[in-house]
C-alpha cells in the first residue's frame, strides 16, 4: 500500500494560528543576535549540544557527499543570475534532477548584466583602493579626476567632487532610507560615489536590488570597510575614479523538476545565484536539494513532489517571483509542505576582530522560520543545532515572504548568520563535512514527518 502523507509532523496537535501579526522590520543578522530575548520568548533556541546519532542516514546526507556538492558548485564560478556560471549551474541542476526520474523544464526571465572592465579607485599619493560596481551600474565613461569629498558631513561641498559615503545598509542597497542619502549626494552636484561597506570582515558586500530599478545618476563604486581611514585621511585631495564595463541583456533559469505521485505535494526550494562564488551562502542549500530529490526519488509511493532551484535572487528574488507567477506551482490547498532552504544554513561561526574575522570549528546559529503551531515540533527535529525557531508569522526573510504571501500555510524555511554573506571570499572553507551531516539529518528528519 503506498504511504499516506500527513498535513504536518506526526503527534503535533493543529494549533491555533494568531492573525495580524505584522512583519518585523530587522535583518537575520540583528534577529540572531536578540533572538533568545526578543518577543518574550517567541524565538525557541535548540541548542548546540551532540545530536542523536542515526545509524541508518541515507548516503546522500553523508557530510563528505554534501561537501563534495558544496565545493562543486563553488567552482563554477561568481553566480551573477544569467551568466556563465549560473547558467552552468542551471544545467547542473536539470540534469540531476533528470537522472532521478524527475520531468524537467526550465522558466526564463530576462535581466540586464554588467561586464566590468576596470573599476578602480587611485588617490593623490598613488594608493589604488579595491572597488567593485554595485547594481544597478552607471559608467563613468572614462577617468574622473576630482577632489576627495565626505558625504555625511552635512557643509560639505559635494560640487563635482567624488563623494565618500558610508553605507548604512548591508545585504540590501535600495532600501529607503539609503536610497534617500544617495540621492542627496547626487543632488549636492557629486560627479561619482565611493560607498564605504560596514562588513565585520572589512570587505566589499554587495547589495540586493529590485531588477526594474533605474541605473544611478552617476557612477557608484564599493570599498571595503578595512579601508576607510584611508579614505577619510584623503578627504580633500584629489583622486582618480574610473568605472568601465559593457551591460548586456542576459536570460536567468529557473529549474524545476517534477515526481508526480499523490494528489498532495511537497515543495522544496532553494535559490542558486549570488554575488560571489556564494560557496556558504547558496551552497549548503544547493548540496541538501540535492541529497533531497535523491532520497525521495527512490520513496515508494507517497506524495508528489516539486523542486524549484531559483536564479534571480540578487534582484530582490526575482526568479521567485517569475516561478509563483508562472502557474506551475501546486495549489497552496494541495501543498502538504513547503521547504525553503535559504542562505548560509550550515556555516560555521566566526569571531570579529579588528584585524576581519576569524572561522571557528562550531556551527553559526539558524533560523526556521514555521507557522506557531509547528513551532514546538521542530525544536524537537532541530534539537542540537543551534537554530532559532520563530513563528513566519513574526518574522519572514528572503523568498519566504513570496512564499507565505501566496497562501502557503505549512511551510518551513530556513535561514542563517553568514560570515560572508554578499562578500567576496564565500568558499568551502565557511562550512564543513560535519556541520552539513548534523544540519541535513535535522532536514531530513522535519520533512520526513510529513511522510509516511
């Protein structure tokens, strides 16, 4: 007889959902940080003592089979939505998904890419800062000599000066707030914009960015925060700013694969492109994909089930958003779970120093974000993992907005403290063999409660 699926985990009591709780307006980098004070309670910590030990793992969540997926996907390349490597990507996915006896078929979106050609920063004394463009570029159309200008200063004069700006905002550049101080300086006469990164490590981070928006009124340069006192000690003299590329019309791929079974399904979703290399960021969710669709390809019977690998997220989840609107989705009524692995959900966790950050060997808190009456079951399934559970009702990050805004109900989504979240630097290293094993038998023991 094949399994019947259940709506949730075995031995939780449907509860009873409050309405009108409003989203709350924090990064998962400040939610993480207050989450075992905040909201009375609401965050449930599982701690980060040894897991049970299961004999009987399936191969596919071995640690060495999740790093090895991990690494792989880090070598295609830095994953900019619709070029080289995340079309590779792409491919990748499909033909995993085909070898397992998925039906595959891809949705295409378009976006306009940058090909940088050179995008340096050289002051006075002849020190070259590193700089790198941020969406939505605007070119300089050669070198700009011009003084050295503070931005936040509010007298200073900004009259074809190339203003230095300290970014208020991390992994999101087109906030409102930000987006208001940038067109100040603009509006102040600047010729081109130095943003200067607040990122622990003293990196360059980029931002996420609406895929419609405008390119800048003028040209708009990253550094990193390791070299801001240079850059203020420089302020009124002279420098040479120059920001040179070709944008192109590119297409970004969604993959998705399809078992059909049972009348209910299961979702999982991950998505595929970044910024960087994103070998933290996107690799631990790419790698338990991965393992996912190969444990439940060889499931007898059952529900069916839908995967959905996203590119576009950079662009403020834009291949998300293309897959909700295509009509390819299971009705939120026949959807028994949702799972969304989110970013950097199996890192390891650093120290800040004055000098960046350190790795250490000890897994980065995550967050699950479920509905309330879920919220007690899966602090048992991700006991000894150090993840904060919260209700989606207080707190959605990332493409779960677009999810939950939907009408999906059962949905568990996954998301995390990154040492290199948008930063240049993302590799294998972020992760490791045993942390992936410890987090993928938590998955896969949540999803497995909705099968039997």
């Amino acid at each position: 007889m094949a399994p019947a699926i259940s709506t949730r985990p075995r031995g939780l009591t449907p509860g009873k959902v409050k309405q009108g709780i409003p989203d709350v307006p924090l990064d998962r980098r400040t939610f993480l940080k207050r989450s075992a004070t905040w909201v009375g309670g609401a965050a449930l910590l599982c701690p980060g003592i040894p897991p049970r030990s299961w004999a009987d793992t399936p191969s596919a969540f071995a640690g060495e089979r999740l790093f090895a997926a991990v690494e792989a996907y880090s070598r295609f390349g830095v994953h900019h939505t619709g070029k080289e490597p995340d079309r590779l990507t792409s491919d990748w996915q499909a033909n995993h998904l085909v070898q397992l006896g998925f039906e595959v078929h891809r949705q295409e979106f378009g976006i306009e890419q940058f090909d940088a050609e050179e995008v340096s920063l050289v002051l006075e004394d002849g020190a070259r800062i590193a700089a790198a463009p941020q969406y939505p570029v605007a070119i300089s159309g050669g070198p700009l000599t011009a003084r050295l200008a503070a931005a936040n200063e509010a007298a200073a004069d900004l009259d074809g000066a190339i203003a230095i700006v300290e970014l208020e905002t991390g992994n999101t550049i087109d906030l409102p707030d930000q987006m208001s101080a940038l067109a100040r300086v603009w509006e102040r006469g600047a010729v081109a914009i130095v943003a200067i990164c607040k990122h622990p490590s003293g990196r360059i981070q980029f931002g996420n960015v609406a895929d419609d928006r405008e390119r800048w009124r003028i040209p708009l340069a990253l550094v990193g925060g390791a070299d801001r006192e240079r850059l203020l000690a420089a302020v009124g003299s002279r420098a040479t700013f120059r920001l040179e590329g070709k944008h192109r019309s590119v297409v970004g791929q969604n993959v998705q694969g399809r078992l059909v079974r049972g009348d209910e399904w299961i979702v999982v979703s991950t998505p595929q492109s970044g910024w960087t290399t994103c070998a933290g960021e996107r690799g631990p969710g790419i790698a338990y994909f991965r393992a996912l669709a190969e444990w439940a390809s060889v499931l007898e019977g059952g529900p069916s089930w839908l995967f959905t690998s996203n590119s576009g997220h950079e662009f403020h989840d834009l291949g998300a958003r293309t897959a909700q609107q295509a009509g390819t989705l299971p009705l939120p009524g026949k959807t028994a779970l949702w799972l969304h692995l989110g970013a950097g959900i199996a890192q390891r966790s650093w120290v800040e120093h004055d000098a960046g950050i350190t790795l250490v060997d000890e897994k980065a808190r995550t967050l699950l974000s479920c509905d309330w009456s879920d919220s007690f079951s899966m602090l048992r399934q991700f006991w000894g993992t150090r993840t904060f559970i919260v209700p989606h009702q207080l707190l959605k990050l990332g493409e779960m907005r677009e999810i939950v805004s939907h009408g999906y109900e059962t949905v568990l989504g996954l998301v995390s403290e990154q040492p290199y979240h948008h930063v240049p630097g993302d590799l294998p290293e972020t992760t490791s063999p045993q942390i992936l094993e410890t987090m993928g038998r938590a998955i896969l023991s949540a999803i497995s409660g909705y099968v039997r």
